[in-house]
C-alpha cells in the first residue's frame, strides 16, 4: 500500500529548473552578506566570509583537477571550517566525502581508498590524523590561497541536479562499509521541503550537533544556509548534557533544533519556561519511545529515513497522546517521496498490514560508490510509479500504514542493529574480530540492557581452547572500527549454536551474565576510595558486574549522553565538576580518580579551613 505526500497546491516541486544548494547559499552572500551565517562560541562568520573562503578553496580544488562528480575527502570536528570546507569543496563541482576524524586510521584509510579520494581538506587540530596515501591535504585553516572577497566563483557551469553531492559510508553487511551516493538534486528536494515544512527563514537560529560522518549533519547545515539563517555549532560542553544544552539553547535562542532520539526524548522531560525561541525540535535515528507532555512549549516531529534516500523520507508532529501502549509513528512521507509497504513478493499489503518499507521519489540516491552489485540488490527498478527509470529503495524496515495515513515502524526484518542513531551491520564487526589470531569465529548482535539502551555483545569461538582478554579485543577492534562498532561485552562459548539448516541460531545464544562474560585480570581492582567509589557508580550506570581500574568507560559501552549523568552522579559524591571533554582524555577508573583527586587538591586550596574540613568530611563518608 503506497503512502504518499504532495505539496499543499497537490503539485510536485520540478527541480530541474531550481538552483542548486550551492547557488542557494550563494545567493544569500550577494542579498545579506552582512547576516550571520555560522556561530561557534565566540566565533561569528558572516555570509560574505562564507562565500569569499569557500570560493578560495573552490579555486585551489579546481586547480588539482576537482570538477564534477569527483569525491573529495572532507575529514574534520565539528568547526566553522565544517560546512566552509564542504561548501568549497560543492562549488568546485566535486562531491564531498564526511570522515569523523575520531575514526582510526586503518578505516579512514579504507574509506579513502574506496571513494577514490585524490584530495582531502582538512584542518590544522586533526591534521596529523590523515593517513598517508595516494590524496593530497589542503589544511584549510592554514591554506594561504585567498581570492577578493567580493569575487564570487559561479557554481552554475559545474552544478547539475544529476551530479553527486555528498558520499557517507555506513556499516555495511559484507563486512566493508559502503559509500553512498547523494545527488544534488537528491539534496535540493529535502532541502526545498525542509524549508517548506518548518516555515524556515533567515530569522531563524538552527543548531549543528551531529557527529561529521553522520548523515544528520547534511539535514542540518544546508536548509538554513540556504535560508539565510543563522547555523549555532552546539558548544561540546553542554552537547550531550540535557539540563546544560535546554539552557544553552534558551541563551542563544534556537528557534529550531535537531537531536537524535535518545537525548531528545530526555530533553522534552525537562522543564521549560512557557515561552521559549525554540518552536520546534525534530528527532530520529532510532525508534521513539517517549510522547511530549501536554505543556511542552514547541512542537516534537518525529523523522525517519535510511542514508541511501538523503536523510529523511517520511516525517510527523508527534501528538501529546495516543492508543495505550502504542509508539509514536514515523509520519507520512515528505514531499516528492513515495513509500510503499509490501510482502516478501513485493505486492502492496493491504492498509494496516505489516511489510518491508520500499522508498521511491526524489529522495532516492544513486546507489553505492564503485559497488554495482550492491547497488543493484538494494535499487530496483520502480514497477508501482511507472515513471521512467525511478527507482525504489529496498530498506529491510518493517512497518504498516496507520489509519491516518501516517506510518508505524516495526523494527528491522534483518539483523542490522541501531545503537545511538548508527546503523551497524554485524558481519562488520565479526569480520573485524575474526581476524584476531585467538578468534576462531565469532558472532555479534545487540541487546537491551536494564535501562532499555542497546547494547553490543560479542560471542566468541576461540582456538585451541584461548581466553583473550576483553581489553585485547577492545584494542585490536579500535585499530579497525570506530569506537561506537566496538562491543562492550564479550562472551566465550565452546561453538556458535546453528539450526538444522546450519544458519546461525540466536534464540540458543546465552544472555550475556556476569558468569559468561569475559573479564580482565582481576589484578587491577581499584585502589583509593576514590577509585573504589567510582568503580560502583560505573558498574551501576554501565549494567556491568564489575569494573577494574584501567577499564575504559566507552568500550564498556558509555557514550557521550551516559558521560553526561556519570558527571552529574560524580558531581553529586566530589563536589567537583569534570568536562566530557575530561572523560575522553582520561576514560579510566584510574584516570577519572586523578582528575577528581587534583579538582579536590585545586577547590580546598581556594578555601578556608572550615569549608575544607566540611569538603574532606563529606569525602571521607565515600
């Protein structure tokens, strides 16, 4: 059963006539040069300066042979320089390729490799973090090249709806990760009903908070740039911190937002003042759980849509009630997409039936990056629209029309997992860790732990009856994956259970205990109080038995939003504040502890006796 959008006029957008994004945020240098365009911290950079430094990479690019179609490497944090670089990189007719420069370098390589990268722009801070290949870097806060700021380089004879704009990897089922192919007219349509759907203008103040390699990143940086709105990099202090970003959002008044599922669903629990800038928060990546309280000041729109149909193919006001017990849909699709719902035959299901979800319309990309196989077993051709060459995507989602004509998603019919937003495909992982001269064969997939989140387990064969240690495998996986990939639990068994057919059987898999989970050596237990205390606090918050000294808070399975209440929960025992920032430089028991103990050192010192006896009172009761 198809679900269908239109605009509100019944007609549909003709991109073919429309500029592209490039040209759209052009446009805004020439009409507003003076308006803000990107805001990080105390750093302002104006729609002039904008045009006038993407232009000068544009130049150099073009200079190294980047025209259209052509994939440049894009490697960077979170930065002004994020969406100059990409903007660059768009104007010279190329193609750019996201890389998180958090990913090791064994990946970042193969993702190089694999889109054909000749260049790569990056910054100075995550220079030395590019591996050495067959690509040229252009640093682009210390390239030199500068053009006149009022001379603009036209993108009109290298950009055409059909050329690529982006490539994002992601987790892919063969064991390698795959590029997908984004074009500019792909991009143009949800940008166009982006701004169509929330009423976006250049009053507008949005927030970037995705990680570079996500593809939510692409939905929030080009609507409202080519809007002449204002783009607010969220401040890595208070990014994964609810209570700290709902006040940083007030303070630097967002009027609209993304965030990813599990830390919006902790935001719309907070309290907010009755009036507030921010009229609408939009979410997505994983299922959503929560329905927004009856008092919630701004509107709550849920989204979906796989990487491979440009970010977002359907999308819904999440309304503050519904049937008991029944999630929030996934609402209708957005302009020019078509879904439908079919059986193992590809026949439409009848309306409230459950099917695969199929994608077909403008959003659709062109496939994966030099992979025509793959390609072709998740593109096919669009045997419902009849239009000549559209295409359908093949999602491996599970979902059923609503009454309402919104639609419910059911879950994955695959064993592709989603944890915080990303898309893993477990043979990636089991690819990885077989090649580990102790793992005779191994097999991963993700369960809930006590709290709901998702968590990754690895089992494991091993050879000639070796028992690795977690910590080895952690370390051999990071060399190879990115952090978020790599278990946080590992369980050894004597053989991988197998049905009668000899396909993997996950219903005899044991549920990871603390009797069958492998542990490191026991030698390093806490020491201090300090470390004692914080062994428990992490034991309860990560739902694991035990935690060792120089055990590593994010390959136990924390990530930046569980760091935020782990701050909190310190705060409330020491009396002292650590940043995420902390937490990443020094993720051990060991490490917090000395962070914590010269926090303390640093406080008492600013004191006087009294405070201080009370401060080392309160601590000795730890």
């Amino acid at each position: 059963m198809p679900a269908n959008s239109l605009n509100p006029d019944g007609s549909l957008l003709d991109l073919r006539s429309e500029q592209c994004v490039p040209q759209l945020v052009q446009a805004q240098a020439t009409d507003v040069p003076s308006a803000v365009a990107l805001v990080c911290g105390n750093q302002r950079v104006n729609y002039r300066e904008l045009n006038a430094r993407a232009d000068a990479l544009s130049h150099r690019l073009r200079s190294l042979g980047v025209g259209p179609n052509v994939p440049v490497g894009l490697c960077m944090e979170r930065s002004v320089d994020l969406p100059i670089g990409a903007l660059g990189i768009l104007k010279a007719g190329g193609a750019y390729v996201p890389l998180d420069p958090s990913y090791p370098s064994q990946r970042l390589t193969l993702l190089l490799e694999d889109s054909g990268t000749s260049v790569v722009v990056t910054q100075s801070a995550v220079a030395a973090r590019i591996p050495v290949g067959k690509w040229q870097t252009i640093v682009l806060d210390e390239d030199k090249q500068e053009g006149p700021l009022d001379s603009a380089l036209s993108p009109d004879g290298v950009i055409r709806p059909e050329n690529l704009a982006y490539v994002i990897f992601t987790s892919g089922s063969t064991g390698r990760p795959k590029g997908v192919k984004i074009s500019h007219g792909n991009l143009l349509n949800l940008v166009r009903w982006h701004q169509r759907a929330f009423s976006v203008t250049a009053t507008d103040r949005a927030t970037l908070q995705s990680s570079p390699g996500f593809d939510a990143a692409v939905w929030e940086i080009w609507p409202y740039l080519a809007s002449g709105a204002s783009l607010y990099l969220v401040d890595e202090t208070v990014r994964a911190s609810p209570d700290a970003l709902r006040d940083w959002i007030l303070s630097c008044g967002i009027t609209i937002s993304f965030l990813p599922t599990v830390l919006a669903e902790k935001m719309i629990a907070l309290k907010w003042p009755e009036k507030t800038p921010l009229r609408t928060l939009l979410t997505g990546a994983e299922t959503l759980r929560r329905r927004p309280p009856e008092d919630l000041p701004f509107a709550l729109v849920n989204n979906y849509g796989p990487t491979e149909c440009t970010v977002v193919a359907t999308s819904g006001k999440v309304s503050p009630t519904g049937l008991q017990d029944e999630l929030p849909s996934i609402g209708a699709p957005i302009d020019n997409i078509t879904v439908y719902i079919v059986d193992e035959n590809m026949q439409p299901v009848p309306s409230g039936t459950a099917g695969e979800l199929l994608i077909g319309g403008r959003g659709v990309g062109q496939g994966y990056i030099n992979s025509p196989e793959r390609t072709a077993n998740s593109f096919l051709p669009d045997s419902f629209s009849g239009g000549q060459g559209a295409r359908l995507y093949r999602t491996g989602d599970s979902g059923r029309l609503l009454p309402d004509g919104q639609i419910a998603y059911l879950g994955r019919l695959d064993d592709q997992i989603k944890i915080r937003g990303h898309r893993i495909e477990p043979n990636e992982i089991v690819t990885a860790l077989d090649q580990h001269p102790h793992i005779e064969t191994s097999f991963a997939c993700s369960y809930p732990d006590d709290s709901g989140n998702q968590r990754l387990v690895a089992y494991i064969v091993t050879a000639k009856n070796l028992s690795p240690k977690p910590g080895e495998l952690r370390d051999f996986l990071s060399t190879k994956l990115p952090s978020y990939m790599v278990p946080s639990t590992f369980v050894q068994l004597t053989h991988l259970p197998r049905s009668v057919n000899g396909k993997m059987d996950r219903s005899a898999l044991p549920r990871p205990s603390a009797e069958n989970t492998l542990r490191d050596d026991l030698g390093d237990s806490p020491q201090s109080p300090i470390e004692k205390h914080l062994a428990v606090l992490l034991s309860g918050l990560l739902a694991v038995p035990c935690v060792g000294r120089e055990d590593n808070f994010f390959t136990l399975g924390g990530h930046s939003l569980m760091a935020a209440q782990l701050i909190a929960k310190i705060r409330e025992s020491f009396g002292v504040e650590l940043t995420l920032r902390n937490l990443f430089e020094q993720p051990t028991v060991r490490g917090m502890s000395d962070q914590i103990e010269q926090l303390i050192h640093a406080r008492l010192a600013a004191m006087s006796e009294d405070e201080a006896q009370q401060l080392l009172a309160s601590s000795e009761g730890i």
